[in-house]
C-alpha cells in the first residue's frame, strides 16, 4: 500500500537551502524505504523570489501552497534585502503565507535531547526528558486588534504630546478554533493542557478562560485541563518545565514563552515549528513547517549550518499533516543517536571543543542512523 503525499519545498534565502537540500534527503529515504510516495515540487521564496519576480512570493507559488498536503520552508531574508520597500520585504512572503492560508495554531515544541541537556540554561535534572508543546495563537489578539496606532494626545500633563494604542481583541470563534487544535494534539501526546492568560486583569483573559474551558467541557471531557495566569506559567516554565504537556496561549503570550521554552533546550538549530489551519477537503489541515531560525548570513555558504531545525520540522509534517507518527518518531530517534554518538555541527561545540561535521555530514549521518534502524 502507498500512500501519497504532496509537500511544497521553499527553502527560501542564505543558509535555507542548505538545511533543505539535507531534508530532502530524508524525504527521499521514507520514499524508498517506508512505503510513502511523496510528490515534491520545488518554487521560491523571500529575497529569491524577488531577485526572480520582484515580489517575495509569486502569485502561483501562494496558489500551489494552497493546494498541497504541506508546505514546507527554510528560512527567508539577509543583508541583501535589507534595504528593499516593506511591501517587498523577503518576511512579506513568510507574512503571505500564513495569513492566506490563516494558519491560526503555531506549533512550537520544546523537546530536549538527552546528550544536548547540558546545554540547558537549566541544570540537566530539571531539563532531562523534557517534552513540551506551546500553541500559540498565530492569527488574532493585540497584533491585529483595532484601534491602534500612534496619535497625538495633548490634553492634559502629557510630556511628549502623544499616546501609542494596542487592542486586544479576541472572539470566542477565534478561541474555541486554537482550544480544539490544542487538546487535539493533547490527546495524542499526553493528554494533558495547561491554557494561560491573564484573566486576572483583562476581560479577553476571561472569555479566553471561559471558552477553554467550555471547548474542553463539551468536546474533551477526558483531557486534563488546567488554567493558569500567564506570568506564573513564565515561572513554572523555569522552575519546573516537565509539569507541563500541551500549553495553548495567545499570539502575545505564546510569542514571548514559546522563546523563553525553546531556551531550556539549548541552540536555535534544534527547533522546529508547525503553523496549521483549518482543515481541508482530504482531512488534512492547512500547513507550513520551517525551523525557527532565520536565514543565518553570518555562516550561510560555509556548510556550517545545522540541518536539525529542518529535519525535525519534516518531522512535524510526517505526524500532523501525514498521521505518520511512527514514522516522526523514528525519525527523531535517529536524530537523538546520532547526537549520542557525539556527531555535532559547530553550533552544538561544548566547551570541551572537537571538530564540528559540516551540515551535509550531519545530514548524511542521520540518513545512516534511519537505514541502521
Ligand atoms: P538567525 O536565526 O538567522 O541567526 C541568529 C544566530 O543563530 C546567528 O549567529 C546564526 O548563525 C545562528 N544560527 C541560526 N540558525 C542556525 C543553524 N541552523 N545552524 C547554526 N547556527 C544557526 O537570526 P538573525 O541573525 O536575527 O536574522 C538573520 C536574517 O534572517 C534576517 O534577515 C532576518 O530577518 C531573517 N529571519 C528570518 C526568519 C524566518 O525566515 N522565519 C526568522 C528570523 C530571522
Ligand atoms: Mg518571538
């Protein structure tokens, strides 16, 4: 039996298509090794695409990301481009994508691989094992809400004359949407979510509350909920991050803690990230995977980037956009040997020092890890 898949690779600007190139390694090792058929089409990104079209991303290039199983993307943006018009910005195409595909659920995982965990911030027993999910809300709250802006405010003792304006503005729809998405994934992990805002001081925080917990009283009665006032889960995260499960927050909170997590972890080439959004005619939702990092141009062109990020973003692909999670898992497990095996990229050098493998090395290392089961 074959099962078939289609995934859009975008692998963007500076070291994107270096990590990509090793990811399709893989992609290509699951083809002939797993009995998958994955149907790939390669198009641009960010600064590529405007180097070709003069725009970050292409008309037909949005259209074939809205018709695949999976897009997945390297990283965008550089020096290069630093100058160009915001509206052709390379992070435009990265911004176009997300939002006409409204991929409402960011996926940041925080997972910590046995032989990286001293390079926690963290003492190692407070880190080791650690296996966390942030969803964060990705297209709503007090980036998009209105009123906002900056005005002149000269009435009364105002110093400088003017006031700068956020709204947070979140509707139940937008919250019950990222609430189910959440408990979801809960129930295929440790069915376990832990939902933060301040509902202390803001009435959003309430109908957030509120409506958490009305999406898990109707439709999740069997996943463990629990509540919690953002600022405490900033130090529970801290003090003792293996508590939680699945945490699910908004844009503004998720932004800020899903950092604060992916730290416990160590180095910006170990972390992955998935955006989903509604589901589409086949089942399958909405999706993008890219690595957090960006495009890197202190190193890009040097084979020095680490290809991990990517790899365990095709991963996320493999368990929530192709319900393969057999296959992520051994994935992920040949990425964790071959870091016991001490194969580092320079990135993941401890101070002891060593000599670093180049990105396709390390590529090529966990494509051998695959293959020795
Ligand atoms: P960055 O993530 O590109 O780099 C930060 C530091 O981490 C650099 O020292 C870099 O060498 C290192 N690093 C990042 N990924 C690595 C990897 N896979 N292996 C080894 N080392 C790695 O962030 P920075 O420097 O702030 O931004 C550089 C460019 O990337 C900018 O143009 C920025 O706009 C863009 N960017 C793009 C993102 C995206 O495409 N999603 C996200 C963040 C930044
Ligand atoms: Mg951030």
């Amino acid at each position: 039996m074959s099962d078939s898949y289609s995934l859009l690779i975008l692998p963007g600007d500076g070291i994107g298509p270096e990590v990509m190139a090793e990811v399709v390694k893989i992609v290509d090792w699951f083809g002939a090794n797993r009995g998958m058929s994955f149907d790939v089409s390669h198009d641009l990104v960010g600064g590529s695409a405007y180097d070709r079209h003069g725009v970050p991303l292409a008309d037909e290039t949005m259209a074939r990301a809205q018709a695949v199983d999976a897009v997945l993307l390297g990283a965008v943006g550089g020096p290069k481009y630093d100058d160009l018009d915001f509206s052709v910005k390379p992070e435009r195409g990265l911004l176009r994508l997300r939002k006409e595909m409204d991929l409402f659920a960011n996926l940041r995982p925080a997972q910590c691989f046995d032989a990286l965990a001293d390079f926690s911030s963290l003492k190692r027993e407070v880190v080791a094992g650690l296996d966390i999910l942030i969803v964060r809300e990705l297209t709503s709250g007090v980036y998009f809400g209105e009123p906002r802006g900056i005005h002149a405010d000269d009435n009364g003792d105002n110093e400088g004359g003017r006031v700068g304006i956020n709204t947070q503005r979140y509707t139940s729809g937008e919250i019950r949407r990222v609430a189910r998405a959440a408990f979801e994934l809960a129930m295929r992990r440790g069915n376990k979510v832990c939902s933060m805002e301040k509902a202390n001081v803001m009435e959003s925080g309430i109908l957030w509350r509120e409506e958490v917990q009305w999406v898990h009283d109707n439709e999740y009665p069997d996943v463990e909920l629990s509540h919690m006032y953002a600022d405490n889960g900033a130090m529970q995260l801290v003090r003792n991050p293996r508590q939680f499960d699945v945490i699910v927050t908004d844009n503004l909170f998720g932004d800020i803690l899903s950092d604060a997590a992916a730290m416990l972890t160590g180095s910006l080439g170990m972390l992955p990230s998935a955006s989903l959004g509604a589901p589409m005619a086949n089942g399958r939702p909405k999706a993008l995977y890219e690595p957090v990092h960006g495009s890197a141009p202190d190193i890009a062109g040097q084979g020095k980037a680490n290809p991990i990020a990517c790899i365990l973003s095709f991963a996320m692909a493999l368990r929530y956009s192709f319900d393969q999670g057999e296959a992520a898992a051994e994935l992920e497990r040949a990425v964790e040997r071959v870091l016991a095996d001490g194969v580092r990229t320079a990135d993941l050098m401890g101070p002891e020092g060593g000599t670093p493998v180049s990105t396709s090395q390390m590529g090529d290392r966990i494509v051998a890890a695959l293959a020795a089961g």
